[in-house]
C-alpha cells in the first residue's frame, strides 16, 4: 500500500482548524463548491507549514510500512500562490 498524502494543494480543510486559516495561501472560509478556491494550497512562506508536514510525515513513516509515498504536487492553484506577499 502506498499512502498519499496530497498536496501542496487540495488542502482547503486545513482551514477549518481554528488558527490553522493563515495555513492556506487564499482560504477564504468556504470549501471548493461553495466559493473556495479549488485545490487552495498551503502557504510555503509560514513557519507552521513546515511543523506540520513534518508531524504528518513523521505520522506516515511510523503507521505505514511502504518506502513510497505519493505527495501529490499537481493542480496547484498558482493565483493563490501569487497572492501570497514574500511568495
């Protein structure tokens, strides 16, 4: 079995965790379908990104025994991104 874990994109949810909002790059409070950005990608420039995945990646190795992982990194919504100020 080989786990996936998608992103740097379709991670809108992330949103929905209070304080977690400024975790994606344009969340503006409504999922994909409902006025969300589709696919709204996680900021590169926040510090907690990188707390995060490094736990969700830490959670992986320890609960799956595939060396393979499937990270996604297609369907990236670049005008989130552009939108980001230092991005």
């Amino acid at each position: 079995m080989v786990p996936e874990i998608e992103g740097p994109a379709h991670l809108n949810s992330l949103g929905y965790k209070p304080g977690w909002e400024k975790l994606i790059g344009c969340f503006k409070g409504k999922m994909q379908g409902s006025g969300a950005p589709p696919y709204a990608p996680i900021d590169p420039t926040n510090e907690l990104t990188f707390e995060i995945l490094e736990n969700v990646f830490k959670d992986i190795g320890e609960n799956f025994k595939s060396h393979h992982w499937h990270l996604g990194g297609d369907e990236v919504n670049q005008g989130c991104w552009n939108q980001i100020p230092g991005f």
